[in-house]
C-alpha cells in the first residue's frame, strides 16, 4: 500500500503517506512549510517543488488532495496549487483524487462541521499521533484514501467513502405532463 494524502496551504501544507500492509498501516506525516515573508509566487513555487518531489518519490498508488472551494482573497492561490498538483499527477501517471473539506470533517470525526482542532484530537485520541493541524488533516486525508482503496470497518468513515463513489444525479429538466 502506498497513499499519499495533501492539505494544501500557501504557508503549511500537511503530508501524510501510508504504506505497509492494511491490516498495519504505517503513517508518516510531515509539514512543508514556505517563509511568510516571501512574495506569494516564491511561497508557491517552493511548496510545490517539495510536493512534486514528494510525490515522484513516494509513487504512489493514490494521491488524495483537499479541494480547495469557497476561496476568498490571497487564498486562491491555493486552487491554482490544486491545478498544478492534479496536472503532475496526470502527466506522471498517479491516480488522483479531488476530496472536498466537508467529506475530510465527516471522515475524521463523523461530523461535517468539525473544526481542524477537532481532526487534530481525533488523531491523538485514535492513534496517540500529536501533530499540527495541516499535518492531521493530511493524515486524515490519506487515511480517506486508503479507505477508499481498501475498504474501513467504521460505518460513519464507510459512509463518507461510499458517499464519494456514488455516482452524481443528472440535473435536467423534469418532463411536463
């Protein structure tokens, strides 16, 4: 098993890869971070480079990434981030997965209004993991993945998987009578 989940930031992005076996997961997390002082454009190309990089070496089976939506002000940056990684990923062959923040809440905590502390206790309070919030959302995110891949035994986390896969309702219009 290799997975490798993303949480984007344009100043921390969480990583988290999974490997070893689904009946013993071995996590690895990490937090690339980028100077607040650098222009917004450095910020971008260094964090990038790192999770490109990052990808390249892992090879992994699945890379799952937050989508990033309802985005305000110097923040869109990181849509444009998603672009970049979701086009490397095609480019290079990895599968990838787009994970909307409701669907991570969800997973996480069985809630989809949690707040990052939230996923951040839950890592500790279910893998006695203390990490920073980006890096516990990119656990969480891998985790998704690997659930999605492999199958999960909680019901809520199954739900929210199963929810993904669905297919989508066609939005036409309804025949008149």
């Amino acid at each position: 098993m290799n997975i490798l989940g993303i949480d984007l930031g344009s100043i921390k992005t969480g990583v988290t890869y999974i490997t070893g076996d689904i009946s013993a997961p071995v996590f690895k997390s990490r937090l690339i971070t980028a100077s607040d002082k650098l222009p917004i454009d450095e910020r971008f190309l260094e964090i990038l480079r790192t999770v490109t990089v990052t990808i390249d070496a892992q090879s992994p089976e699945l890379v799952v990434c937050e989508y990033p939506f309802n985005i305000m002000g110097n923040a869109k940056i990181l849509v444009e981030m998603f672009g970049v990684i979701h086009y490397h990923c095609l480019m290079f062959g990895f599968p990838f997965l787009p994970l909307p923040q409701t669907k991570i809440k969800k997973y996480a905590t069985g809630k989809g209004t949690a707040e990052k502390s939230d996923i951040r206790m839950q890592v500790y309070k279910e893998f006695g993991l203390d990490l920073a919030e980006d890096e516990a959302d990119s656990f969480f995110i891998a985790h998704f993945g690997m659930s999605y891949v492999y199958g999960t035994d909680k019901q809520y986390r199954q739900e929210s998987v199963d929810a993904l896969k669905a297919p989508k309702k066609k939005k036409g219009k309804k025949k008149s009578a």
